[in-house]
C-alpha cells in the first residue's frame, strides 16, 4: 500500500494529465512537479528535463523552464550523458561534480558554463516502443544527496501509470486525427470524381486516372488538386459528414 507521501504524489500527477489538453502539456506539468519534488529533498533549485526515445533517437520532450531544456538539448547534441546513459542503463546516473567527473568532459563543460554543477538521469519506465528518463540540474556540486535521490526515483515510481496513460490517450488522439483527415481526403477524392464522370460521361476508373494526371502534371497532391475543383465548382469549403 502506498505510503500517504506516495499517494499525495499520485494525486497531485493525476491533476496534472486531466488538466492537461494533450502529451505535451502533460509533460511540461510532469517536469515542474518533479523539479519541485526534487529541489525540496536536494536543498537547491533544481530544473529538470524529460527526455523521451522513441526507436532509439532520444529528444527532449519538455522541461521545468526554459533552462532545463536547453541543458537537455545539450545532452541530445553531445550524444551522452546522464540521462542518455539511464536510459540505456535503465538505472539512475549521477554527476556528483561536473569539474571532477571524467566521463563526458565535453558536457561538464558546457554544464559549467551554465551554472549548473550537478546532474542526475533517472529512467522512466512505459511499456511499448517509447522510453524515457527524467534530467535533473542543480547549481551547486553533490546536490543529489542520496535522500536527492531516493525522491527523483520515487516520483519516477508513481509517475510511470499516469505517463503510460498519457502516452496512450495521446496515440489515440493521433490515430483519431489521422482518421478524420483521410475520410476528409476521400471526400474531396470521390467528389471530384463525380464532377468529372458527369462532364466527361466516363466511369469513375477514368475519372481517378484523369484526377491523377492533372495532379501529376500540376505537381500537387490528388486531395488538393479534387479539393481546388470542388471548391471553385460549389464556392465553399468541402466537409466531412458523420451519422451520429
């Protein structure tokens, strides 16, 4: 049973997917909630980044502030670093201090000229083709204490049901979309079709074949050339009706 901390933290991600209107407002609420979160237990003000891969390229996704993604879209330049390396680890990463640290010297650099100091890579786990990590930044060096990192782990813990979720309701939105935009397609296709079958007195077989060649020659896409003819012919926009 979760702990009354846990749940309070399942609640307060619960708020943040149904007040968001999509996945990437979704994540953006995700950041800052994990960035304060974190920032409590690590005594600092800490940013933080979500980084999602999809078929092995990460990017980021959204961020706490404007800082934590440009920190992070320094990470996806470079090619490594903690959060890349928690993703393909699946364990946290940690940058104690970047002057110290010899792995990625490149990134501690540019760290360093930002301000920030400190640095941990913390996996987010979504089943499917999707992975994704939370990346964290902090000012001052040894910030991510191990109590640092026990929380940025925990909210890592309860976020991954409301991640998942807000994963699939986005690829639902998608394929609903895509959908809608194909039957538009066929519409204005199957429209335009009839408009030439009648003043040419063809079959609809040759009235796709001269649709196609006008498209063709015009370089333009078949929807937009049958599009273009309804729409001149009738002198309004074409819709898309449903039976309810």
């Amino acid at each position: 049973m979760p702990s009354a901390p846990q749940k309070e933290l399942v609640d307060q991600l619960q708020h943040v997917l149904v007040d968001a209107e999509n996945a990437s407002e979704f994540l953006s609420g995700l950041s800052k909630l994990a960035a304060a979160v974190v920032s409590e237990a690590a005594d600092d003000d800490v940013v933080c980044a979500v980084t999602v891969q999809v078929r092995r390229m990460p990017h980021t996704a959204a961020g706490s502030s404007k800082l934590a993604v440009e920190l992070d879209q320094m990470e996806q330049a470079i090619g490594d670093g903690p959060c890349i390396a928690a993703l393909r680890q699946r364990t946290p990463v940690l940058i104690n201090d970047v002057r110290s640290d010899p792995r990625w010297p490149q990134l501690n650099r540019k760290f360093a000229d930002a301000g920030i100091y400190s640095s941990l890579g913390v996996p987010l786990d979504i089943n499917g083709e999707a992975s994704a990590a939370l990346n964290f930044f902090a000012s001052k060096p040894g910030a991510f204490t191990a109590p640092a990192i026990d929380k940025g782990v925990g909210f890592a813990a309860a976020a991954q049901n409301a991640l998942q979720l807000s994963v699939r309701i986005d690829t639902a939105q998608h394929r609903a979309e895509d959908l809608e935009a194909a039957m538009r397609s066929r519409t204005a296709i199957n429209l335009a079709c009839g408009v030439i079958m009648a003043q040419n007195r063809c079959s609809q077989s040759e009235a796709m074949k001269i649709l196609t060649k006008v498209a063709s020659n015009r370089n333009r896409k078949l929807r937009d050339v049958a599009t273009d003819l309804i729409e001149q012919l009738s002198g309004s926009s074409i819709g898309t009706h449903f039976d309810p």
